[in-house]
C-alpha cells in the first residue's frame, strides 16, 4: 500500500485511542508520516507464507501456580496518587 | 593510584587480598562521582547511605570469606530502568519521577545477592527509546571523551558512568543496540545476551519481545563476570530460558585459532564513516593474525532491520506504557473526568519522543493497518532471523561495526526523528533474531573518539563472542585507555 500522508484529523483520532492530549497535531502528521514512508520498503518484501515472530524466544513458560505471599495492600498502594480505604480512587466514573 | 580507574576484576584482587575494605572502595566512587558527575551527568539519583550500608555488608562478608563472589564488594551503577526496592526509579521520564519501586528487579537482586554495591541509578532516554541520552527527561548525559558530544543510549549514562570511573561496571538494557551503541560511543565493553538469558522482571518494558539486559564494563573478563552474576531462569519471566548459565569468565581463555569470523557484506557500506570502516577492517585483520578464518556472509534482509524495528517495538511500546495512567503510581493530573484525567497525565508526564512512539504503535495496530504494518514487520523480521540461521552455517560469530559514525555532537540529530533512528542500524537485527551480541573497543577517530566493533553469535553461544572479543582485546588493547576528565 502505499503511503497518504497523516492528516491532523488522523492524528487526533490516533491520540485519542493512546489517550494523549490532542496537541502540536501539525508536528506529528509531520513526522509520523515521514516515518511511514520509510517504512514503506517492507512493502517489496515477499512474505508470501511467512509465518509472522511474534516473540523473542519461547521462553521456558509459566511457572506453577503456587500460592505465595504478595505485597501488602498498604505497599502496594504506597505509590498511588490518590487512594482511598485501601483502594485505588479515580475521578468518578459513572 | 586511582582506584575508580580500575576494572571490577583487579578491583575484586584488592578486595580479596584485603589492600582495600569495601566502604573505602565505596568512598573513593562516590568522591569521584562528586568531581566529575557535573560535566559527565551519568546519574538519575545517586544513593550513598544504600551503597556505603552494603559495603559494610560485603565487608563483613569478606572478613569470614564465605559465599563470596567476583562481585563482593564491588561498586556498580544501574540503568535507572530496572526496579530498585526503595530507591528512586524514574527511567527518566516525569511520569515516574517520584516512583519508588516496593520490589528489585530480578537482575538487580542478583547483583545485591552476589554481594554488589549499589551507587546509584543511570540517565537515560526516556523509557529507552533514543540512541543519545538527550531524550532524558532531566538533563542530557555528556560523552566522557568529549563532553560536547553524545554518550550514545539509550543506556548512555550507564556507559557514560563506566567511562567516567563513575563506578567499576554498570547494567544496561538493550532493546535494538542501546547497551552496545553507548558502549561503543563512551570506549567500553557492552554485551546484550540471548533473549531470554537474563531476567526482564522489574525492568521497565519498552518492547517485550526484543528488551534484554546485560552488562557494561571496562573489558571483556568484567563482562564475563557480570553476566554469569546477572543471567538465569526466573520463575518471574515466563520468557526466561531454563538453560544452565556458564562460568563465562572461564570460558575466555583458549584463542581462537580456528575460528571462523563472519562478515557480511550489507553491514559494509557506502558512504558510512571511513575511521569507522578502517578501524573495524584493522581489528578483522587482527582476528585473522589471531588464527580466525574470515567468512563472506550474507544477510539479505538486512535493509529491513529498521522499519521492522520501528513497527514491531512502537506497537509493544503502545501497550506496554498503557499503564502509565495516573491510577497506581507516578505523576497524576486531573482532569474533569477518568478520560480527562488519563490525557492530562500522559501529556504532562511523556515527552515527545515516546508520545512520537505511542501514536505511531497505535496507528500501526489499529483497525485497518494492522496487516499491512505489524503483521507485515512481524513476517519480515521471520526473514531476519533465517538469514542469521543460515549465515551461522558457515561461521561461528559475525563481525560488524557498532555503529555507522562515532558520538555524534548533542543537538546535532535531535530535530529529525529518522536521522537518530538511522544510528541503531547496525545494532537492531541482533535483537530482532534474539541473537547475543557485544560492542568492543576497536580504535579512535583522529579526534580520539572511540570506535566500536560488534560481534554476533548463535543462540545462547555468548561464550564464544566473549571469547572473540577476549582475544582481539588481548591482542589490540584499547580496553586500558580511559578517558581524561
């Protein structure tokens, strides 16, 4: 496919699904679209078949499911911003 | 004589052999950190109550002589990515700049159980993403050789602090060159292992699938010696590799008559820095003196490597920092409803690199581009690693450039996006294959700024680059000049 350049608009519509401020939209429809051009070159890859990677390794997997102690309520929420009775508190949802 | 300037081993000789305790070690660092840490800026936050209290710990350690370590006693630094418990961890952004993690990182708690003292924590690019320290949200870290200049990063003020005697050995993490570019930028030793062989848990994620921790230090033995301290299975991450960690520091030694050094033709090319492209054919006709047979190789893709990197990490990146939403710790602003108040924090607490990287992760996976971008990257980066499978059948390492030009000049690359990326390419395939790779010292620009070489190895073959690299240090010395501050 080849490249349309980003508009304001597209940018805006992408800073609200990473949910960021829609601010200096002009900068990275810029600059993104400069970064999609370059990206372009996979395009004359043939991947016909190719199975995608999607990690860096197996890995050797989950551990069992043991119990084992955890941090306590008031560590874990030692860094919170706001909390409340031993919870997390956030501005009013519904 | 200078105790900061000598390397971990020769410093654990003189812990051993009782010339020096442990706390005067711990003093003489911190003084030096308090002469130069105003031009070179390598650390975040230095933590001296923390480090003189587990100097004392190795000192009685030392004294009974029991269930030491090469690490005992031994000042080190460490990125300010991975978790220190009760200690400041911002990864250098104003998001987590008052974090203060309740638990270690696992490569960090293997380092204080091997008896390591820690100094303190590394600048760096904001969340790892930049190749020169000035995406820091605090300050920019300064080159040591040449304070005008980059000291490479993303992991910049670790080789920074290495280079600058700010500390004997540091760990860094990699995610496509950010150990091996700062090390080759700064003149030091920089090794990213296998994916998998060290521990990722409490290392602050950037890109899952390629982030991979490993040591820099002032040469090949002290990597060794880091590395076998720092890798291992870990219940924590499920990507860790159950596989039994080497004494590399044993396995050096030996030569390498008989070896075979590939070198690919696509990592040699126009236009790319001519003291760079000389110092690395002088250090391959060394490892030829040293009895390694030289290989053409090929690795086709490539010329791929970088818009894979771009698209594969970006859109890990755009998950992974989801959860930095003003909710369970760092930098809240409020905002008039949940929504509001997530924007509010993401802005005031990103800087413009990793919110440049959110979008673009968030653009490539989302509805309607997905196929065409990460799918695309993920299918391509499957090329990459079967050219490395079949360069590896006629070669046990590969030898390349670190990077394509020495440190460049703070400034000089920050006002295009692209031109920085373009610093990484020689370093981003080892991560996308998962492959071991380290930078060495291999000479200076006439402005005596270090060059670097980079050798790649099989699939959990570290013993074999360090073992390369060993060598060529052995022969060519440039691990025993330090800069001058």
């Amino acid at each position: 496919m080849s490249i349309t350049p980003l508009t304001k608009d597209d940018v805006k519509k992408v800073a609200a699904l990473a949910r960021l401020a829609e601010t200096e939209t002009e900068t990275y429809a810029h600059q993104l679209t400069k970064i999609l051009a370059h990206v372009e070159n996979l395009s004359r890859v043939d991947t016909t078949g190719v199975e995608p990677t999607a990690g860096g390794s197996e890995g050797d997997g989950a551990r069992e499911d043991a119990v084992k102690e955890s941090l306590h309520q008031a560590t874990a929420l030692s860094n919170a911003p706001q909390a409340e009775k031993g919870c997390f508190k956030v501005p009013q949802v519904v | 004589m200078d105790l900061t300037a000598l390397t971990l081993h020769e410093l654990t000789d003189k812990l051993r052999k009782k010339e020096v305790s442990s706390v005067e070690l711990t003093n003489a660092f911190l003084k030096r950190i308090s002469q130069v840490e105003d031009k070179v800026n390598a650390y975040v936050t230095i933590s001296p109550d923390e480090a003189l209290k587990a100097a004392k710990d190795a000192d009685a350690r030392l004294a009974d002589g029991v269930n030491l370590t090469p690490l005992t006693g031994v000042p080190v630094s460490v990125k300010d990515i991975f978790c220190t418990k009760g200690v400041r961890t911002t990864c250098s952004s104003k998001i987590l700049e008052n974090f203060i993690p309740p638990f270690d990182a696992t490569a960090v708690k293997k380092l204080k159980d091997a008896g390591a003292v820690i100094l303190g924590k590394n600048n760096m690019d904001e969340f790892a993403m930049g190749s020169s320290t000035e995406n820091s949200a605090f300050f920019p870290t300064k080159n040591p050789w040449a304070l005008d200049r980059v000291p490479g990063g993303s992991s910049g003020g670790s080789a920074a602090s290495v280079a600058a005697g700010e500390c004997a050995a540091s760990i860094g993490t990699d995610t496509g060159g950010s150990i091996r570019q700062p090390a080759s930028c700064c003149g030091v030793v920089g090794m990213k292992p296998t994916y998998g062989r060290v521990s990722r848990y409490g290392m602050i994620a950037f890109a899952s699938s390629l982030d991979q921790a490993g040591p820099i230090t002032k040469d090949v033995l002290d990597a060794a010696l880091m590395l076998t301290a720092i890798a291992g299975r870990d219940p924590l991450d499920a990507t860790s590799i159950d596989s039994p960690v080497p004494d590399y520091a044993a396995g050096l030694k030996g030569g390498i008559k008989g070896l075979r050094a590939g070198i690919p033709k696509e990592y040699f090319i126009e236009g790319m820095d001519f003291e760079v492209s000389s110092a690395v054919s002088k250090a391959i006709e060394t490892l030829k003196k040293l009895g390694a047979e030289i290989v053409p190789v090929t690795l086709p893709n490539t010329e791929y490597a970088v818009s894979v990197y771009y698209l594969v990490a970006t859109a890990e990146a755009s998950s992974n920092l989801a959860r930095f939403d003003g909710v369970k710790y760092g930098l809240r602003q409020d905002g008039g409803n949940l929504i509001e108040m997530y924007k509010n924090t993401r802005d005031a607490g990103f800087g413009p690199e990793v919110k440049r990287r959110i979008m673009l992760g968030t653009y490539s996976l989302s509805a309607g581009y997905y196929d065409a971008y990460y799918k695309k990257a993920s299918q391509v980066r499957t090329l990459i690693g079967r050219d490395f499978d079949a360069a590896f059948k006629k070669c046990d390492v590969i030898v390349t450039p670190t990077a394509p030009t020495a440190a460049f000049k703070i400034g000089e690359k920050t006002q295009d996006p692209l031109t920085m990326y373009l610093s990484d390419i020689f370093t981003i395939s080892c991560n996308l294959a998962g492959i071991p790779g380290a930078s060495i010292p291999c000479g200076f620009t006439k402005d005596m700024l270090p060059i670097g070489l980079q050798i790649l190895g099989k699939r959990l073959d570290e013993t074999t680059v360090l073992k390369t690299a060993f060598a060529y240090e052995e022969a060519a010395g440039w691990s025993k000049k330090r800069a001058q501050l």
